[in-house]
C-alpha cells in the first residue's frame, strides 16, 4: 500500500489502496474526500478561506474555495462519482488568542469556509473533529474512508 504526505498547501489524490497523510494542523483544515463506491480520495491541507483575499492565488490548494473544486475534479478524472463522495474535516484549532481579540480566528473562519465549499459543491460532510486550541496530524485510509485524526492532547480519534 502506497503511503502519500501532503505538505501544507498541498493536496495529493490516490486510488485504493492508499494512505495519505498530513501533520501539523493548527488554524489549517484538512479536508479528506472519499468516493465510497469506487474508493478514490483526496486529502487537502488548506490554509486560508479565501483566495479572493490575496493577490498571489497560483496556489489553489491553499484556500477552501478553491482546493475543492480542483480535488473533486481529479477525483473524477481518476473515476469518483461524485454522488458517492462524502467529506470529512479536521483542524481549525485557534493557536493564539489575544486579550480583548473578538474576531474569530483565522481557523473558525476556514472551518466556515471549508463548510460554504463543500455545500456549493453538493458533497456532504459526513464528520468533523474541528476547533479547540490543540494542534492535529491525520491518517486518511482509503479502503474504508477512515480519518485518524492524533492530538498530543487527546490521542487518537477516529471519524
């Protein structure tokens, strides 16, 4: 079985049998997309919301609204249909907090972001594990979907 590492800002898109794996989620949201039919998947480490709020945007898998839509489309170039793709989300910790600071952070605002994309693009978000203040690292298995999502905090937790 092929194991595959996605860097941040980075998205990798494998058939089964395949591991991909990502470490290091703070404010980032990793995003695993599963074709439960035919097994294909993609896991995005994203960074920011929105590409319409930088001027460099040659990075697609760097923002929410668009590493989506160009993963979903290597998943069906590979074979997916998108009607059996489900999604599962993790990170969006706050990693600082300032006194007097009301604005939500940088990680609220790509879990949100994360949630607007996969709604446009009609994919479901079957599972979450988002939010808190712990960093997260995540296993994604594609022969059954599985997301093993491991904090130093809390250990390892499956959605």
């Amino acid at each position: 079985m092929e194991v595959f590492k996605v860097g941040i800002a980075d998205m990798k898109v494998a058939t089964n049998p395949a591991t991909i794996i990502t470490i290091g989620l703070g404010s980032c949201v990793a995003i695993a997309l599963h074709d439960t039919t035919t097994k294909v998947g993609a896991l995005i480490h994203i960074m920011l919301p929105a590409s319409i709020e930088v001027k460099n945007k040659s990075n697609k898998a760097k923002f929410a609204d668009t590493a989506i839509p160009v993963a979903l489309d290597k998943m069906i170039r590979l074979g997916a249909n998108r009607r059996s793709i489900v999604a599962k989300i993790t990170g969006g910790a706050r990693m600082f907090s300032f006194k007097g600071d009301n604005q939500p952070s940088v990680g609220t605002r790509n879990i949100e972001a994360v949630k607007i994309a996969l709604k446009m693009e009609k994919i479901r978000l079957k599972a979450e594990e988002t939010g808190g203040s712990n960093g997260r690292s995540v296993e994604f298995q594609l022969t059954n979907g599985t997301v093993l999502v491991k904090t130093m905090a809390k250990g390892v937790k499956e959605i």
